[in-house]
C-alpha cells in the first residue's frame, strides 16, 4: 500500500470535506448500480442466452460511452453544465427506468429519489470552495 504525500490533490480536495467525499463516493456506486440495472433491463429483453447477453452489454456499453465523452471527470468533451446533467440524467435516470422495466417499481422510485439527491448535493458540493 502507499502512503499519499501531503501534497496528493486527492487528499486535498477531500481535506475538510468529508460530505463531499461521502456524496462522490455515493455517485460512484449509484453510477456502477445504474449501469448493473441496465444490464439486467437489457438482458431481460430477449429469450435466449446469446442475445440476452448481447443486448444487456450493448446497453452498457452506450451508456459508458456516452458517460466517457460527456460526463466523467476527464471527459472527453466538455458540455456546459446543463448538457452534463442531462447525460447524467439519461444514464442514471435510465438505469431507474431499468429498474422500473424489470418489474421493481418501488426500487426504482428509491433510485431515482436517490439519484436526484446526490446530484443536487454533488453540484452544492462542486461551487462551495474547500474550508481553508
């Protein structure tokens, strides 16, 4: 394991802001449970194995795709913030649709509710500058 000189900008950037780490770490697995939902949407579309397969990671594969190009950190293209949050909106709002679509009504409901709120902390989080 290695040990992060005092320097390291990630150790930095959560200095004094533990919400803020906590809200980042909740987006990374909303992100990774949004992509298992649409997946299993996708899987759920078809009868036999091979195509189950095929279309759950096609959807997934879109979905990182588009995240990759416009919404991750290092994003290939950088959107006005309205264009971010609308892919966020697809990709995650999708994944709750997914959930919706595999039968899970309630779950997908928490999802979404739960989506909404990260977001909206995350953005708070993103234009308050670290305590000094």
């Amino acid at each position: 394991m290695h040990d992060r000189p005092a320097d390291d900008p990630v150790l930095a950037s959560t200095a004094g802001r533990p919400w803020w780490a906590a809200n980042e770490l909740l987006a990374f697995l909303l992100e990774v449970v949004a992509l298992g939902c649409l997946f299993w949407w996708g899987f759920s579309l078809a009868d036999t194995l091979a195509v189950r397969v095929v279309l759950g990671t096609a959807v997934v594969v879109a979905a990182v795709v588009l995240w990759a190009l416009f919404a991750a950190p290092r994003a290939r293209f950088r959107p006005p913030l309205a264009g971010v949050l609308a892919v966020k909106a697809l990709v995650l709002g999708g994944g709750a649709l997914a959930l919706y679509g595999v039968g899970h009504p309630a779950a997908a409901a928490v999802l979404g509710v739960v989506v909404v709120v990260n977001t909206v902390l995350a953005e708070t989080f993103r234009r308050r500058p670290a305590a000094p």
